[in-house]
C-alpha cells in the first residue's frame, strides 16, 4: 500500500532531473525503451508498460540492479537484490505505512491492513504459524485426488462448451474454476457462492496495484465490503453450535475461527476476517494467471507442448514445465518493502532508512547474471529458481498448492484435447501492473466447422 505515493515522487523526480535541460536537439530521440530509471519506472506505469514490461526490464538490468529515483524510492530489478531483499529482516511490508486517517476512509486498505500480506513480525509470525500449519507439504499432496477429479469435471465442461469446434474463453471455464473450486473446498465455502468471487477478487486486487491516487481505491472498498460481510456471516455460522454440521470446524474457517476464539493471542478478530479475505483471493488468483500464462506459452512454443505431451505427465518434466512459466510470465510481478534499518546496502547502494522499494519480480526472473538468454522460454533450463512466489518470511503460503494444481491440469489438459489451439480471436491481458495474467484468452478443442 502507500504506492500512491510514487506517481508524485517520479513526476517531481523527472522534473528535478530535467530542470536544466537545453534547448531540445531539433531531431527527436532514437525509439526504444527510456534509458535512465525515472523514466523507466514512469513507463512501468503506462498502458503501453503494462502491456509489455520485458523491454522495459531489460533497460532496467542495464542500468543496473538498483537504481533511486527520488522521493525516497528505489526500483531494484537485479535477482541477487531482489533476492536478499525478501530475506532480509531489514527490510518489511509497506502495510505499515498506511495511516490511519487511510484506513478509516477505505474499506480495502482497512479489510488488508491485519493481513498476513501486510504485517511485519511479530503479529506477521503469530499469524503465519497458525495459518501455515494448514498449508503443509503433506497436507497439500493430499488434496491430489480431489485436484485430479476437479481438473476432469471441469475438462468435461469444456468439452461441452467447445463442442463442434465452438470457440470458449479458457480463462472463465477452467483457470479460474479450478483454483476457486480447491480454494473453496480448503475453506469451505458453498459451491452456491464461487462464481461471484472472481468479480470481488478483481475489484480487491485493485488495492495491491500502484496508482495516482486514492480514489481508484472505489472497486477494491466496494469488494472489501462485500467479503468482509460474507466471510462475517461464515463465521458466525462456524460459531452457532446448533448446526447439524459437525465437521464443519475441519475446514480451514471453521479451524481459524476457532483458533480465535481460543483466545490465545495469534488471532484477532480483525486478522481473521482479514486472513481468510486473503486467503480466498489469493487462493486463485495467481494459480488462474498461472494457468492462463502457461497455455499463451504453451501457444507460442508449440515444441513445449509438444514435449510435455510425449513427456506423459512426468513429475520432473511437468514440475520444470510450471517454474519456466513462472520465471518467463510471472503472476506477481512487482512488489514492495520499505527499509526498517538504519546501515543498510544493496548491490553497492545505501539504502537509508525508510526508504521506499520497488522489486521487480518480472525483472528479476529475468535477468541475464542469473538466467542466461532470459527472455527465451526453456522447460529444461537447469537451476530454475524464479522468485514469482516470493522467498524468506513473506513467501507465498500457497505455493505448493498453486503448483500442484497447475501440475495437474496441463498434462490432463493437453491429453484431453490434443488439438486445443488459439481460437483466433486475439486474447485480452488484464490492465494491472503487480498482477499479470489475461481476461479472456479464446481456444478451440477441435478444429472449426467447415
């Protein structure tokens, strides 16, 4: 949060910077990515730099991998830093810089201010205990079968809707029906209320997004709202002993909610509403990017498939398949951390104390002193370490689930319609720049009538 910040912070710093400038040359700048890390970080922030950032990043490793750009801000592109920033307890979550005058006037920024997302240790310790220990390895693989029986059914449901060469949104009937489905499964909620949830998670999400001002915060309050008053009634549904569902504290909000009223300190009511909020919105999220990320790649790359094809589902092959996908289009790509520490340095940079970072995620995964040729996509390449979920305290919960789940579905995908193909009607990516992932993206199963 406190990302509203920026857009003033570059423009006064691109004033400062061309305060002096000469009479401009009479011919106009060679095209091409800008050159110095204002500019590059106001383009960032352009439809043009949202579209495709690639470029962009590769400026930015040119430059360098740290760079400041006024008011206190600094835009760290290198893997190595981005790296030991996430690792670092010198460095927290910007959550703790909203007022609470922000707080007070939106929802959103109030809803997520208790998050796990959003807090520094202590609390963000206490709270991640007790949510990690549902999220384990051995927990997560045991959710395989019902992964597996969800990709099928919805595998079928596309089949109907493609039926005849008919073209169908893969974005609306699997990627994101698959990870909502498990999601929901894991927190029990009913099958009646999911389809609503891609809507309030796209207005939500807004919040996470670097923006001019405040007031764009108007579709993520009005989600805020809406979830905090749904997960309000399941609670106390959890909490009425009178149901005649007795397993209904084996789910992940009966689990938490009792966890809060056990009263022993890791859960405030606020952090629970605020916790299963985000787990519900992250729970599909970045997998529904994933997944859509990773058929566009499959798309462009058609030898990929074609080996994840011959390779039959093997977990090695399927396993490098996700972590390219993942370095190559990552979901998350920008992040945030202010510097808690005085004496701190990064890649040979000061960094003084409360200061402002950007970590390009994108830029990160692909950075040539770290992947060679990183902008080709390559399932084999070895030592594949994206940072696309994070690393160190703040690294994504779900992960492992996130990767099972697309482990599962594209070999099972790919097996079920061999001839799936681009349905020739050009695919809509989402207008965000911290969340990267398509709209819509049309395919076909079977070739089109004739």
């Amino acid at each position: 949060m406190g990302r509203t910040a920026l857009a003033a912070s570059l423009e006064q710093a691109h004033e400062q910077a061309h305060a002096h400038d000469a009479e401009p040359a009479p011919q106009a700048a060679p095209p091409g990515p800008p050159a110095d890390p204002v500019a590059v970080a106001m383009e960032l922030l352009s439809p043009q730099g949202r579209i495709d950032p690639y470029p962009l990043y590769a400026t930015a490793h040119r430059i360098g991998p740290v760079a400041g750009i006024g008011g206190g801000w600094f835009v760290v592109a290198g893997y190595d830093a981005v790296n030991q920033v996430l690792r670092s307890t010198g460095y927290g979550v910007t959550g703790a810089q909203i007022s609470q005058e922000r707080r007070d006037e939106h929802a959103a920024l109030a809803l997520l201010a208790p998050s796990i997302l959003e807090s520094d240790p202590p609390r963000h310790t206490a709270m991640r205990s007790l949510i990690g220990s549902v999220f384990t390895p051995r927990r997560i693989a045991a959710l395989e079968p019902m992964i597996r029986a969800a990709v099928d059914e919805l595998l079928d449901g596309l089949a109907e809707s493609g039926a005849d060469g008919q073209p169908v949104d893969f974005m609306a009937e699997f990627a994101f029906r698959l990870p909502v489905t498990v999601i929901c499964e894991m927190l029990g909620v009913p099958v009646t209320d999911r389809q609503r949830f891609r809507r309030l998670a796209a207005g939500l999400t807004t919040a996470l997004e670097f923006m001019t001002d405040h007031s764009q915060l108007a579709p993520a309050d009005a989600a805020a709202v809406e979830l905090a008053a749904f997960f309000g009634d399941l609670i106390a549904e959890r909490r009425d002993d009178s149901g005649d569902a007795p397993s209904d504290r084996s789910d992940l909000v009966g689990a938490l909610t009792a966890a809060r009223d056990a009263d022993d300190g890791r859960l405030s009511e606020a952090e629970l509403l605020a916790n299963l909020t985000l787990l519900l919105v992250a729970g599909f999220e970045t997998t529904t990017d994933l997944l859509g990320n990773g058929l566009q790649l499959l798309f462009d790359h058609p030898e990929a498939a074609r080996r994840l094809r011959a390779a039959g589902g093997g977990q090695d092959d399927v396993a490098a398949f996700v972590d390219e996908v993942l370095r190559c289009e990552s979901p998350v790509q920008v992040t945030s951390r202010v510097a808690l520490a005085e004496g701190l340095e990064l890649a040979g940079v000061p960094i003084p104390a409360g200061s402002r970072l950007i970590l390009l995620i994108g830029a990160a995964n692909r950075d040539p002193a770290r992947f060679p040729d990183p902008d080709r996509f390559d399932p084999a390449r070895p030592a594949n370490k994206p940072l696309s979920f994070g690393v160190g305290a703040h690294v994504c919960l779900g992960n492992g689930l996130a990767r099972l789940e697309a482990a599962v579905a594209f070999p099972r995908l790919l097996a079920r319609f061999p001839r799936l193909a681009p349905a020739g009607t050009a695919p809509t990516r989402r207008d965000r720049v911290v969340l990267r992932g398509y709209e819509t993206l049309p395919v076909r199963l079977t070739a089109p009538p004739a």
